[in-house]
C-alpha cells in the first residue's frame, strides 16, 4: 500500500507540539511501516538523512500550498490512503484520506485566540472531521469533544496518545544541567514552565500565584517560544515586583530539554485547555516532579502522577508551588511515579494504531 504523508510540519525549524508529533510519528511509522511505502509531501527539501527509505516529494509553491499545490497533487499522483497528521486535509484528497485532530481548544477559550485564527481554527477542523474517512485524536477527552461538539461518530475516531522521544530521561549527571541552565541565564533551583507563551496557557495566574510566595521563593522560569500577547506577561512580572525573580529563557532546543527538566524542583504547567499535553510526560520522562491544571486531557495524561490544580485558582496554586516546595518527599513521590506513568506512552505504540487506522481506512 502507498500511504502518503503531509509531513511539511515536520521540518520546522522552531517546532513546538503539533511539529514535536508530526516528526516522532512519522519516524516511527516509517521503521514500522513493513511492505507499506511511504511517500512524504514537504515544502522544502527535509534535512539530508531524515526519513531514510521513503520517497520524498518536495512541492515548493509561494503560498496557499495545501490548498492548491497539495490538492494538485493528489489529484495528479494520489496516495492509496492519506494522513494528515499536522494541519488540514487538501480539498483535493482521496477517497481514504485520515487526520490527527490535536484539541478543540479554541472552542472552549475563544477569547484566547486571536479571531481570525479561531475562525480558521474552526472552520479547518470541521472541514477534516466531515471529509476524512477517519480521525486520529491525541485523548479520550479530543474525541469526546469532537463527538459532543462537531457531531463525530465514535468509531470514526481512533485514540492513539503520543510518546517521549527516547532521549528524554532523567540527567543525573550536574556537569550538563549545569551547562545548559548557564546557557539559558537560570540559577538553581527554580520552578520551570516551558511550552509557547502566550494566554491560554494561563500564565497570568501562574504569576500571581508565584508572587505570592515571597522574597525567598526559588525562581520561576518562562521558558518557550513568544507567542500571542507574550509581551503581557512581561508587563505582569515587572508590575508585581519580580522581575528580579522570573527568568525568560526563551525557545529552549530539543537537545537542551532532558537537562532543563531534570535540573528543575517542579514543572508547573497550568494551562487552560489541553488536547493531550505533550510537556507533561516530557516532565514525567525526566523525573521532575508535575504540577498541572485538573482539565481537559490533563488528568487522563497526567495519570495520578501529579498535583492537579484549578487553572483558575490562584491561591490553589500558590498552595501547590508552596507544598512541593516545602516538602522533598512529595517531590520525590511525584518523581517516581511519574517515571512510571511516562512509560505508558511510546511513539511504537502511537505509530501501531495509527497505521492500523490507515490500513482500515485503505481497506473502505
């Protein structure tokens, strides 16, 4: 079987979650994909060596490429079955076309999103929910907000939940986090969130809720890509009086993140909706110790191996940085059992469902 791939968000230079998925999965598909052939779609030219045994197929087109030169495309040279796993499917498509559906969180936070992209957002997810043959969620919970909000049949939706790249493990070795924490102009010890930064993350509240810990509190890390409005939080920082305090790392690069992790007393992650909630079992893979919202997917991820908090809370929140920060044995409970947990989620085991999904697809 031809099984094509839009694997054009892949390649990202910066990537963050739906990039982090689409790269792992297609790898794994690939060492796992057995007589099927592989055909990937990109941009521009793939690093040299990425993807290995599969055909590549560079379509470079100005602007609007999945809406014309992809649909082009598959209507010149289409695929047995198509996976979408990062985007929109093509208006042009064949009949056996799948789709990853990453969150609906736009729904649930409008006015966390800029409108023209909640109005993208929307309209590009209902078109790959209708036009699909069959979806791929990250969680129960996506699926059941496409079945409660989209009207999706459930058993057109396989859940297969995502993985940890294999070199995410815990770094015991202080020489490398001592480098890397250098790097990015962080002191020991500190609390760490590390995701995109921008408002429906919910790091206002995360603010506040730190601030209220005192003087004395280890420092606090914003480490991620700016994102929308990423300059209020700055503004939020300064106007308490903690600037001093708060370190804005940046985007922090793949290799960098294992010691970043493992160096931290805590990630602290309280955002307000989550499709899946990659950096949690990143945390969990490393050892650090998790404190995250009680929403969405969050709990379903987080697997009882962390503290869940009330996103909108923030004296709940400035409790949980308080009694992990107090006490070493929860933090070190947190740790092991989130080692545990990290280990129920594998990129093999991704890939496995998710080829058996294009496989059925194929098949009508």
């Amino acid at each position: 079987m031809r099984i094509g791939i839009d694997a054009s968000r892949a390649v990202a230079p910066t990537p963050t979650g739906t990039e982090t998925y689409s790269l792992h999965l297609i790898e794994a598909l690939l060492a796992l994909g057995g007589s099927h052939r592989f055909r990937l779609y990109f941009r521009k030219p793939p690093p040299a060596g990425l993807f290995a045994g599969a055909d590549v197929r560079v379509l470079q087109f100005p602007r609007l490429w999945t809406l014309v030169r992809l649909s082009l495309e598959m209507a010149a040279h289409p695929p047995d079955v198509l996976f979408v796993p990062a985007h929109v499917l093509p208006p042009v498509h064949p009949r056996a076309s799948v789709a990853t559906i990453h969150d609906l969180g736009y729904l649930y936070e409008p006015a966390r999103h800029p409108r023209l992209q909640r109005l993208y957002l929307d309209l590009s997810t209902r078109w790959s929910a209708r036009a699909a043959r069959s979806l791929v969620a990250d969680s129960e919970a996506t699926k059941s907000d496409l079945v409660a909000r989209y009207g999706v049949a459930a058993d057109k939706i396989t859940v297969a939940y995502p993985g940890v790249a294999a070199d995410l493990r815990p770094v015991t070795d202080p020489t490398p986090i001592e480098m890397v924490t250098r790097r990015y102009g962080i002191e020991r010890p500190y609390f760490l969130y590390l995701g995109t930064l921008q408002p429906r993350k919910n790091l206002s509240r995360l603010i506040e809720a730190y601030a209220g810990l005192g003087p004395r509190a280890p420092r606090l890390v914003l480490a991620g890509k700016p994102g929308w409005q990423a300059d209020r939080f700055v503004a939020e920082v300064e106007r308490l009086g903690i600037a001093q305090r708060v370190v804005f790392a940046g985007y922090v690069r793949g290799e960098d993140k294992a010691a970043l992790l493992s160096g931290a007393l805590a990630f602290v992650f309280p955002s307000l909706y989550e499709g899946f909630g990659l950096p949690v079992i990143e945390a969990q893979a490393c050892g650090c110790p998790v404190i995250c919202s009680n929403v969405s997917s969050l709990p379903e991820v987080a697997g009882g191996a962390a503290i869940l908090v009330d996103p909108r809370d923030v004296g709940a929140w400035r409790a949980a940085l308080g009694q992990l920060l107090e006490s070493a044995d929860l933090r070190r409970e947190l740790a092991q059992r989130g080692l545990a947990n990290a280990g129920r989620f594998s990129w093999q085991t991704c890939a496995a469902r998710v080829l058996e999904t294009l496989e059925r697809s194929a098949e009508g």
